[in-house]
C-alpha cells in the first residue's frame, strides 16, 4: 500500500489528553510541522453543537501564543478556494458523520484530497483523523446525520479507530468493546484497521507512516491476531 | 404521541446483565409476555460476527429450560411469509447498521412493522429494541455497512440508547460520553432519546410505555435538561 511521496499529514487520536487543556500537548508538534504562522481550520464536526465560530475561536486562543493565525472556512464566501489558498488546513473532532455530510454537501471532499495529495499540510484530531482513512466505519460517534456514503478521504491506505480504548478487565458494561466492534467490521471489510490511543498520532511524509507520541497502537487485520506497534514507521 | 394500542413490545437494553448468562435474567419475563412455546429469532445483527445458525442456537439453548421452540428467520425460504406465520418474533443485539441493512435489503421492514401494529408480540434486545424507535441514530454501534438511510421501525415515538451508560467521574478517557454524543444528537434531530440502562427494559402494551426492571431511565428531550425517570409507566 503506497502512500504519495508528496504528503504531510498529522492524524491525531485527541485533541486534548487527560489533565492538560485543549491542544496544548501537540500544539508544538502541530506548529512545528505545519511550519507556517497561518492555518485553515474546518470546524464542521461541531463537538457538543458547539458553533463554527466558538470553535474556531477555541483553536485559535489555543493556537495563539505560538503565533499561528487561525482563520475559520465558515469566514469565506468560497470554502472551496479558501481551501485551495490556505498554506495548512486543520480539521478539528467532533462528530464525524457530521463532518463528512458536511463536506459531501459543499462539495469539499475532492478539493480537499486534491490540495492534501499536492502536498499542503493537513492536520487532524479525532474525526479529522478519522477522515484521512478509507471510510468513516470505524468512528467511535453516533450517526446523528445520514452522509452520502461512509468515503472518507482515502489518503491513508486504512481505516483509523480514533480515542482507542482497552477493554476494562474490571467493567460489568456488557456493551461491546472497541476490539469486539472492529471485529465485526473486519466480517464486512477488509482494510487494516489503526486504533491510535490517545496520546497518540500517526505523522505521514516521504511516503512513510510514523507512530508519534509515547504509546502502542493497536493493528487489526481482517483474520488475523490484532498486534501492538510501537512507536516509529509503520510497515503496512 | 399515540402509541397503538395492540402493539406487545418489550424493548430490552441488553441480553445479558453482569454476571448472568445470555437471557438468563430476562428469559421468564420473556415467555410470560409472549405467552407462546414458539418464537421466531431474528439473527442479522451477528454480534461478534457470529453466522446466523450459530446465534439461533444461542437463544435456543437458552430458551430450552422454558420449553420455547426458535426457529431462526433464515431458515425460511420465504422471510417474509415466516414474520407474518409466526407467532411472536425476538430480534436479538449485535450490530444495529448490519441488522437494518439486512432487513432493508430483504424487504422485511414493512412487514414487521405491519406484524407488530397487528399485535404480534415482539422482544429485542440491544440492536434490536433500538429497532423499535424513530431511527438507529442512537446506536452505540459502528457504521460497519452503510444502509439505505437510518429509520427503523417506528413504533415507538422516540429513539432508544440501549446499553446506556453514565459517565465515569473517574475516567480519564477523552473520548464524548453518552449524554454528549445524545447532546449532539438533539443539535440535528427533534425526538426524545430514552436511555435504558442494562437490567433496564420497556414494555409496551395497552398504548402505555412501562419501564420495567429496580433502574431508572434517562430521557432526553431536545433543549431540556435531562432527566431521570422511575419504573413504571412513562407519559411522554
């Protein structure tokens, strides 16, 4: 499974980890790697119902004290030219069926992959994470919106399991686990699925697939034991 | 919002309470309210991906002790004719996108709808007691197939959350808990949500809703703060 030599992408599990606040854990990885003082965010997964401009006002007091410039695609006329001039795009979580309906209705998805596969930084977390994969199937949110289809972007050659979660050895909850559910999907589908804890984050260039941050992530192929990768390239 | 008054539901969070085997909580209930030696199980949920003679199996196994004969729905040349011979019916839970999918595709929606505005008593649990209400939209499940829309039976007027879970005060996961993700869902959509909690089940006779089992239940309306509800009959 190949990947473009020309892209630089982040595809992180969270955008907050526990006891820290809002992005302030990636934020000089983010800044570092986008390498621009400016960035696009789309807020379409609207965590909470927040609105397009609390949550872009969110980012960018978060992102404010390294300098970086946020501007909200909901501030242009054109989201789709906004995207083709933006230096880097970040997408924030949210809902994920939202985010992805939201996009197949502006017509944003091909722009999107087009300017991503032309090299322009992207950085997501959580369901804007999850849009980097093969579809949305292995989102952890509920389907509060009915999108066109589950295609997601189709720059990685995978599925991701965003805020991956071990089963509870001490639960009595007799739902099922994120393991149990992957299972399930990989009956109906067989692309590779990426849980990436939280913590976590896969960074892409040069063609290659780098586990970042200090944790494991969890690989579930279709008939196959699910395996621990640690951190650093990721063969496929 | 009516309620029909032949409809005999009972929509049931889960099939299995913590420490008890598959029905077994639930099963005397389950027979006295059908108050039928027969049932016709529906597998298409396959939880775990388990086939479908395998699920049925299960049930039967675990109906034997009351004397209950299942038959599984597949077994059947002709579905359809099998929902309306029947004499009662028991969807059980696994993956709700996969059950609806399967009932779309097979063109038995309407017929078990028509079967249970009839009268025909009908039991689900997990994947299938959420079945029962206005959409899937409050599954916990993941989009592993993608249907042909999210309405499901609408029986009920309202959504179910089967499996309901309070937030853990102690969790340090970062991930939407269940009231945010129901949150999100009442951005987009104007139902009720009822969550039920495991050992938790409704039962629908007479045109009244009664919520059976020692828990209470969450009901969520759009633009309300949540609340609490007591066993016992629900007015909506």
């Amino acid at each position: 499974m190949e990947i473009g030599k020309n892209i630089r992408l982040m595809a992180i599990s969270t955008s907050t980890v526990y006891g820290s606040d809002f992005l302030v854990y990636i934020r000089d990885r983010i800044a570092d790697f986008i390498g621009e003082k400016q960035i696009l965010f789309i807020p379409y997964a609207r965590p909470s119902g927040i609105s397009y401009d609390d949550y872009t006002a969110k980012v960018s007091q978060a992102l404010a004290s390294l300098g970086i410039a946020v501007r909200g695609i909901h501030e242009f006329e054109n989201p789709a030219q906004a995207i083709r001039e933006a230096s880097s795009i970040f997408t924030g979580g949210g809902n994920t069926f939202l985010l992805l309906k939201t996009l197949q209705e502006k017509g944003l998805l091909s722009v999107l992959k087009e300017e991503i596969e032309k090299g322009k930084p992207y950085v997501g977390t959580s369901a804007g994470s999850n849009l980097t994969g093969l579809t949305i199937s292995t989102t952890n949110d509920m389907p509060i919106v009915y999108p066109q289809g589950f295609d997601a972007l189709q720059i990685l050659p995978f599925n991701i399991n965003p805020h991956y979660l071990d089963p509870d050895p001490n639960s009595t909850h007799k739902g099922e686990t994120r393991e149990t559910r992957i299972q399930e999907f990989h009956v109906y589908n067989v692309q590779p699925v990426l849980g990436i804890r939280e913590g976590s984050w896969l960074e892409v260039e040069n063609g290659q697939v780098v586990l970042a941050g200090n944790l494991t992530a969890r690989l579930f192929r279709q008939g196959a034991t699910p395996v621990e990768l640690s951190p650093g390239q990721i063969d496929f």
